[in-house]
C-alpha cells in the first residue's frame, strides 16, 4: 500500500505525520490505514498527553481523498463511518488534539483538520472542500457548523473554492497563522503550554468540549451520511468524478 504514517512521542507529545509526498499526502489506503494505527496507539500510550498532526513536507497537509487510487480500484461507495478515522465519531478521542497544517487540506485533509481541537496554519496553508468537482461528498464536514460562518462554509462546500490562511483566522477555522515552515515547532510549542495545566482538569475538559457538541452533532452526521449514500454514491457520477480526475479533463456528469 503506497504512502505511511508514522506516529513519533517527544516530550510527552505524540506527532503523528503522513507521508505521501508525490501524491501530496492524499487519503490513499496505506495513510488511512496508518491513521487508524497511530491515532489508535496514540489515544492508548499513557506517556501520549496531547496530539499533533501534520503532513510530510511543505506543500500539503492533506490533499484529500485519493482519486487516483479511487479510479484504479472503481470505489465509488465508501464505508462513510469506516472510510477514516474521526475523533470522536468512530475512535475514541480523550485527548487534546493539535492541527499543524503546511499547504493544502483539503477535502479528508480538512476533515483532520476539524476533528482537532486547535489549528496552526502555515501562512501557505490552503483550505477546501473540492468533493462537488468530484462527484464526492462531505457528510464529515457537519462539525464545521460550529467552527465557522454557515456562509463561508457554503462557499466551501457549493463552490469548491480554496480559503488561505488568513482568512481561515479571520473566519475563526484557525488559531494562528505562523511564517511557512514553522507550524510543527508552533505546535509542539502550544502542546507544551497545555501540558502545564493537571492531567484530570485536562481530560475533563477535552470531554466537556466534545459534549458541548456532541449530540446534535452525531444526529447531523447520520443525517447527512444517508442523504449522500442515497443520492450520491450509488450514482454513476460517483465513478465519472475520480475517472475524469485521473485523466486530467473536465467531468462529464451523468446525474444518475
């Protein structure tokens, strides 16, 4: 399986990295599956307090789902629940969770995004939701509702467009936006000053911010993952999205 994820423990801060750089650390089946492994190892080593994702180099976080993949394997309905990891939907999520995001997320690589606690963007961080190009869908992308304006996310969702850095501070997506380059050092910086706080005040509160949202939130995402399966991945647009990517020309959407 093409690409990896390796998880690293330093200073009590577990690093979980993707690396598929040629691919720009696309969802391929080797990164989900490493995710599942490290986020799983990593919510169950006692010497992990606090998170951080990134991605290998610095072009992209994430670039979302792998079409290529898709197109070469015909996956045109995946498990939605099962496709990867999202904390605390389908893995258990007791501890603080950092994004440290260089280049692109976009798509799956927003997902990761959301699914943490707190944001670093690189000032070259870019962020989207392109599954409309692509004949996908983001039925993850609910919990973004308490993260940002409904009509930026909108935008996103509708238009496929890409939001930069700033203006996902400005929007309230991230925390900061730090000089290209230094977003895992921010990060493991702000895990070391949330490691200063007790241990118990620390998971209690982790659990208090997930319950804040918890419900309406589990009730949306089921909701919205049997609106898509219904109306979009039994489609044979679902098919022509990864196709037409794979080879580099516009979608020919079929709507059935």
């Amino acid at each position: 399986m093409a690409g990896t994820v390796d998880l690293s423990v330093v200073d009590n801060v577990g690093v979980i990295t993707l690396r598929y750089e040629e691919r720009l650390n696309a969802l391929s089946q080797g990164i989900r599956s490493g995710l599942w492994a490290c986020f799983t190892a990593a919510e169950n080593d006692p010497a992990v307090e606090v998170i951080v994702v990134t991605g290998a180099g610095d072009k992209a976080f994430c670039s979302g789902a792998d079409l290529k993949e898709m197109n070469e394997t015909g996956m045109a309905v995946p498990d939605v629940r099962e496709y990867m990891p999202q904390l605390g939907r389908n893995i258990r999520s007791d501890k603080p969770t950092i994004a440290a995001v260089n280049g692109y997320a976009l798509g799956g690589g927003l997902l990761l995004c959301q699914m943490c606690d707190i944001l670093i963007a690189s000032e070259n961080a870019e962020f989207g939701m392109p599954e409309a190009r692509w004949g996908r869908g983001a039925p993850w992308s609910v919990p973004l509702m308490w993260k940002i304006p409904k009509n930026v996310w909108a935008e996103l969702a509708l238009m496929g467009r890409r939001i930069s850095a700033q203006r996902a501070y400005e929007v309230g997506l991230a925390n900061v936006v730090v000089p290209q380059g230094q977003a895992l050092a921010t990060a493991l910086e702000w895990a070391a000053e949330i490691r200063k706080g007790a241990p118990l005040t620390l998971r209690a509160t982790k659990r208090m911010l997930d319950l804040s949202t918890g419900q309406v939130t589990y009730s949306a995402w089921m909701m919205s993952d049997a609106l898509f399966e219904e109306m979009v991945y039994q489609s044979k647009d679902a098919l022509e999205g990864p196709q037409s990517y794979a080879e580099s020309r516009t979608a020919n959407w079929i709507k059935g």
